[in-house]
C-alpha cells in the first residue's frame, strides 16, 4: 500500500509541475501570472515549444510611465528562421494559443545571470557583462552576453546591436532536453524625468551558434528597450 501511495503521490506532482487544465476540453495552465499595470515583472520564461524551438516569455514596456504594457513574447528559431512574435493579454487567451502552438508549461529552469560571472545552462556556460555608465543628467547600459561552446571557443552575442539593452535583472532559461537557450532581461535606461523600462528576451540556438551557422539568435523584439 505504502508503495501505491508513493507512485500516486509522483504522479500527482508530476502533473501540479507540467500544468493542468483548467478544465475539460480548457487550455493548459501556464505558470504566469499578468504584474499589475503599475508593477514591472520579472524576466520569466515559463514554456517551451519543441517543434518551434521557442520559449514564451513575459514581455514589458512602460514608456516613461505612458502606455505601460504586459505581453506575452514567443522567441524561436523555426525550421532556419528567427521566430518573434508578441501576443496581448488576457491570459487565457495567451495559453490557448500557446497551446495549440505545442507550448509545454514545466520542465524549464532558470539562473540568475549576475555581472561578469560565467553562469552554467545545462550543457552551455553563459557570461554576462553589464556596466552602467551614468553621465550628467542621464545614464545607459552597456556590455554583452557570450556563450561558451563545448570546444572552449567563447562566442560573443553582441546583443546591443541586436537590439536588446541590458540591466541589472538578467536571466538564464533552460529546458535539460533542449540545446535552445532564453536570456531574458529587465533593465531601464532614461535621465532626470523620464525613465524607460521594459522586459526582452533572446533565444539562443547553441549548436548552430557553435557551428558558425548565421541563424543561431533570435529577437530581441524591437524597439522595445530603447530609452530616450
């Protein structure tokens, strides 16, 4: 008995990881909840597309306090093209799509990315350099992301020109049966009156990346990070 009770008590936290439905016939649950208009959230990743190689993330943009906006961002890179994609709220309309997309909530882990430090990714090692440079009245991010291939080759993303700004809230996101990684960032860039703040993501695919293929990153979306 004792050992039924065990094999039912996995399965039921099994499934409580991997998400549930909402109810019969209802889309999958996603562990994402919308920030309140007036809160910024945190970078999260939260499902991973196997046949797209795409994660959905949470994605953010308050301009200077005007048009603040929570979206939910699908990052990929599908059959040799770079795949971004913005969806609006509300949630359930979002996990829907995602589902129907093949989206799987659970599975995925994360780290946090700290300033000049190599963090591991499942297989993948992954820096992050992060500076602020702050001038009379105003101040801006600068630095990259590089990825460590398994020969040792170091392999910068050069991020700012691909449109993503970096910040102090920087993270890693992972799937253990996925050679595709999420980095996601929270950052904010303005002067004396106006500060910008948003959340992006870019997806790296690490085998094409190490193998000097020219679709290895995709997003960030644009447009997005990019104070005044």
């Amino acid at each position: 008995m004792c050992g039924a009770r065990r094999i039912v008590l996995r399965i039921a936290i099994a499934l409580a990881l991997v998400g549930t439905r909402a109810k019969a016939g209802g889309p999958l649950e996603f562990g994402w909840q919308p920030a309140r208009a007036s809160t910024r959230p945190q970078p999260l990743c939260f499902g991973y597309a196997p046949s797209l190689r795409a994660y959905a993330c949470v994605g953010y943009l308050d301009e200077g306090g005007k048009h603040r906006r929570q979206v939910v961002d699908i990052v990929g890179i599908h059959d040799g093209w770079p795949r971004v994609e913005t969806h609006l709220l509300p949630k359930d309309d979002v996990d829907r799509l995602l589902a129907e997309h093949g989206f799987l909530p659970g599975g995925i882990h994360r780290a946090r990315l700290l300033p000049r430090t190599w963090t591991r990714a499942g297989a993948t090692r992954v820096r992050y350099d992060w500076r602020v440079h702050e001038g009379d009245a105003s101040y801006e991010n600068f630095g990259d992301v590089t990825i460590r291939c398994r020969d040792g080759r170091d392999i910068p993303l050069g991020v700012r020109k691909r449109g993503l700004e970096l910040g102090a809230d920087a993270r890693v996101f992972w799937r253990e049966d996925a050679d595709v990684l999420a980095v996601s960032v929270a950052g904010d860039d303005g002067g004396e009156d106006t500060i910008y703040r948003w959340v992006n993501t870019l997806v790296v695919d690490v085998p094409v990346l190490c193998a000097g293929g020219t679709a290895a990153v995709a997003g960030p979306v644009q447009g997005r990070s990019i104070g005044p």
